[in-house]
C-alpha cells in the first residue's frame, strides 16, 4: 500500500555557518521571574523546583508549475526589548536566510528570556502555518485545564443488573475520548463485566460516541488513506489504525484480511504488474478498501478507520466473547443517564498521553487530548474548529499581555494548512509553561517535549553531539512548511523559549491546489533540508556563541542572490 508520506533527507550539516556580525543573535542569560497565577488544574512550581513521526502530508511533484518567488523582502528588525540588534546584525540575519535560499518574509523566529525580554526576533508576530507545532498549544492547555493525572475513562454500563449470568436489558459501550484505548482496555473491560457477573446479553449492544462530534478524517483536504489521518471518535481504538493482511494464494484468488476481522470493514484485492508497487485506495462506499497486491503479492500495512467507534465495538465484542461474555452485534446509540457502570478502564494520566503525543506527534492523541479540553471550556461536544477556538479563547484570557489576535490553528493536530500561528505566541506559551508541574509526578513541559540524546527525538535535526541535550522541542513538517519551538536550557537553570517558522505559502498554495502533480517530489525535500538546515543553523548560533563569526559558504551565498 502507498503510504503518502513524503521521505526525508538527513539535514546537511553546513561546513560553516553566518557571517561575522551576529553577535546580537546570541542570548543574554535568563534571569527569573515569577510565572502567571496558575489555574485550577495545575499545581505550581515548588520553589526549588505511526510510529507516527511529524508527517508531510504530500505526494511526489515535479517543480516546473511553482509559482514565481515575491521579491520583496521586508526588514529585519531588532528585538522590541532585551539587547538591540545592530545594523551590522540585522544585515547578518538577512544573509543568513538567504544563504539558505529563503526570502525574508518566509521566516519568523523568536527567542526570549523567562522575563519576556526578546533576545532576538524576526518577523515575530507574522503568522506563519504551524504545521504539528500547533500540538505545543494543545499540549498546554490540556494539561492545565483538566491536569497531568487526568484520566479517560472508557465504560460498560447498563439499567439492569445481572442475574445468573444474564442481562435482561441493553448494554452501552460509552467513549471517553481515551487516546491511547487499545486491546488491553478491551480485555479490562470485559474482564471486569465478567467478573460482574455478566455472561450473556439479552437485550441489544450499543456504542455512544456523544462526548464529541465525530469526523470520518481529521482533515476531508488531506488524503484518505494515510495513516496519520483517521476518523476521529471519543471511542476510538489503536490510534484508529487497523492492521492488513494480504496474500495471493492461487493466482487467480487473491485474499485480505484485517486483525482483527471485522464486519464493518470490507477488503479487496486487485492484481498489479510485477513493476507495481503496494497501494492502497479508499472506496466511495464508506467501508470498503481495495488494495494493489503489487509484484510480491503478499504484505501488511495498517488502515486508517473512518468509523473507528464501530470498529471498536466489534472488536470488544470479539474479546468478550473469547472471556466468556456473549455480545449481539454493535449497533450506535446513547446511553440513558442512569445507566450504571458495570465495567470502567481508565487511561493512563494525561501527562503520558502528552508526552507519546509530543514524542511520536500522533495527530489523532492530539485531537482527543484538544477536543477533552474544549469540552472542559465549553461543556460542549465540540468539533476540533471550534474547539480550536475554544482554546484560543482561553489563551487569550489567561495571558492577556500577548495579543492572540493572529492566534488561528485550525485543530489541534497541527495538519491543517490553513492553520496560522505567531512566534511570539508560541514563545508565550512555552514562558507560561516553563515553571508549571503537572500531576503527582511533577512533570514540566520540558520534561515531555522530545530532545536530541537517548531518546532520538527532533528526528533529524541537529543530531550531533555538540547539540545533546542543548534542545528540547516539538517539531512541524509538511510539504513547504517546517518549524521548531521549544526550550534551550542554560546553566542559571531557566531556560530560554524559542519558536522558529520557515513558510513558503505561495508555493504550499500550488502544493494544494494540485498534489498530484508530478513533479513536487524532488522539489519540496530540496526545501525540507534546507528549511532544517536553517532551523539548526539558528539553534546552534543560539546555544553556542563560537559559531558567531564562522562565515556563510560562498557557494550558499552565490546560490541566494
């Protein structure tokens, strides 16, 4: 099966970087302050203290239909407030982004000290698309809203109790927007109707999704059969992704199934010539697949479930059914409000979910833990628009001093094109995050965002030694976008907040208005590395200043004007 993934390059590490003059790039040392009051759900600091990667959502294209660059190139100021930025300094940004092959409107960046003092800034408060950097916002809001132990619970309920093994009446399978629900919730569950006594179910089977409103994909404009674009359900299972199985067999009966099987998802099979590759295609029909058998004519791959409720419910059926619980077939609906819980499994806390959301960028646990928040704000079964907004909302009430007018994500996942979000909004958020723990186990925002060292997070930026543990961050990638934002921990103990965005939106119009073209392929990967290229560039001027007078390759130079 295809997967509309666009691969990447590792980033070239530049021989030598920047021309002399950028000292004003380089930081002061943060000093402290006294973070804002904090919410309810949060517990101040104490005084002392598919695999998913970040996915383009692309497909090959040739360059040859891009449209022409604007020329224009607005000034490179100095920072509002902290140390000015000289003449010398701005011209040093400038060439820096050129050397690079970007116009200077196509990059904003910020970095602050924990006061606020910005430190250096271009093009700061221009919005740029966020791509899954916009999950540090749902990151933050969650955790506060609803706090680091937060649980979802997932449940069973009922109006009768059983007797002698029957329940006279109807059983609801209830989502509660768990985002890591899997095959071991489902044996909990049904482990735990047995042990109340249930073995059969006379009345009829049911799931109710309610809590929120669902959505076939989290996003109709980006592909359907993409991993990292699923249906979206408070009752979701396996990120909402099912495994596939194929093999031919004879040559004329080819064969699919899923793991597990289920009645709602329907497979085929077509062969290919043996120059073929596996594909996948979504069929109109709502449930069905088929799938390109390709030159081997066996594989596996994982679907992406446009109705993962369903899905769920049948395959807790199946479990059940393996633990000695007898289930009829799922079917939606709403549980009555006295329906009691007759089993109930619980997520692990939130801060874990956050931390495997900011690790492997899931956008469907981004989702789940945005819209819990919307509905925390609102009390309302939101869709992740108006959730989206919900939130911003929110920030803008609790950190007034910031002006959230440009503040737009779109959803919560970040894969939304249309999304838009400041630097100076991104450094907000993560100043207000910096000194806040959350949960009994403590943990700070920085704790959970990935970092270069052990753990391979940032996943091929800046993965050399002298940058280990230097920066901690989130990540954003689509086909003409890229960011990064995150800390840069100093040795007062107070980090730095920094947020860098690299956008070409005339040439992500194009991208959209015809990704099918051939020919973007080659030239959107020449732009992911170099956007990264910049993005490490500017970490490592900002986390080490003996690189302030190495000089920009004459090559890179010639190449930019």
């Amino acid at each position: 099966m295809t997967r509309t993934v666009c691969a990447r390059r590792a980033s070239r590490p530049l021989s030598s970087l920047l021309l002399s003059g950028v000292a004003a790039l380089l930081l002061t040392a943060c000093t402290t302050s006294q973070p804002p009051a904090p919410s309810p759900a949060a517990k101040p600091a104490p005084p002392a203290r598919e695999a998913e990667p970040d996915v383009p959502d692309g497909r090959d294209l040739d360059a040859t239909s891009a449209p022409v660059k604007q020329t224009a190139e607005p000034e490179v100021r100095p920072a509002r407030m902290g140390p000015p930025l000289t003449h010398e300094d701005a011209q040093a940004a400038r060439q820096l982004i050129r050397a690079h092959g970007f116009a200077p409107q196509d990059v904003g960046f910020l970095v602050t000290d924990l006061p606020g003092r910005e430190l250096a800034a271009h093009n700061a408060r221009q919005a740029f698309i966020p791509a899954s950097v916009a999950k540090l916002p749902t990151a933050v809001a969650a955790l506060e809203l609803l706090g680091g132990d937060h649980r979802f619970d997932t449940r069973m309920t009922a109006t009768a109790q059983p007797r002698a093994g029957r329940l006279d009446g109807d059983l609801w399978l209830v989502g509660g927007g768990d985002p890591l629900l899997g095959a071991d919730g489902l044996v909990h569950l049904c482990r735990d109707l047995h042990r109340a006594g249930v073995r059969q179910v006379i009345g009829d089977f049911y799931y109710d999704t309610t809590l929120y409103q669902e959505r076939r994909a989290i996003r109709d404009d980006q592909p359907m059969t993409a991993g990292y674009n699923p249906g979206v359900s408070a009752l979701s299972i396996n990120f909402n992704r099912l495994p596939v199985r194929w093999g031919t067999g004879a040559p004329s009966d080819p064969e699919a199934w899923t793991l597990p099987s289920v009645p709602s998802v329907s497979l085929s099979l077509r062969r290919r010539s043996p120059q073929g590759q596996e594909s996948g295609d979504w069929l109109p029909d709502g449930n069905g697949w088929q799938l390109s058998t390709g030159a081997r004519g066996y594989g596996q791959d994982s679907l992406p479930l446009k109705h993962p409720a369903q899905v769920a419910a049948e395959a807790t059926r199946q479990v059940c059914q393996r633990m000695g619980v007898k289930l009829p077939a799922p079917e939606p609906g709403t549980a009555p409000s006295e329906a009691r819980a007759l089993a109930e499994h619980p997520s692990p806390p939130l801060h874990e979910a956050v931390r495997s959301m900011l690790r492997y960028s899931n956008n469907l646990v981004a989702e789940l833990i945005g819209l819990a928040a919307g509905r925390q704000l609102t009390g309302q079964p939101l869709g992740s628009s108006q959730s989206a907004i919900a939130v911003g909302q929110w920030y803008a009430r609790t950190l007034p001093q910031t002006d959230w007018a440009r503040f737009d994500p779109g959803n919560h996942s970040g894969l939304n094109a249309a999304g838009r979000v400041t630097p100076a909004e991104l450094a907000a958020i993560l100043r207000f995050a910096h000194d806040r723990r959350y949960g009994q186990a403590q943990r700070t925002l920085m704790e959970l965002l990935p970092t270069v060292g052990l753990d391979g997070g940032l996943g091929r930026r800046l993965q050399t030694p002298d940058t280990a543990f230097a920066v901690f961050a989130k990540t954003g990638t689509m086909n003409f976008v890229s960011g990064l934002a995150g800390y840069l921990p100093t040795q007062t103990g107070r980090a730095r907040m920094f947020a860098i965005f690299v956008n070409d939106k005339p040439l992500r119009r194009a991208y959209d208005a015809n990704p099918r073209a051939a020919v973007w392929g080659r030239q959107a990967g020449d732009w992911r590395n170099r956007a990264k290229d910049l993005e490490a560039a500017l970490v490592r001027l900002w986390t080490d200043p003996t690189r302030r007078r190495e000089a920009v390759p004459t090559a890179m130079l010639q190449r930019s004007e």
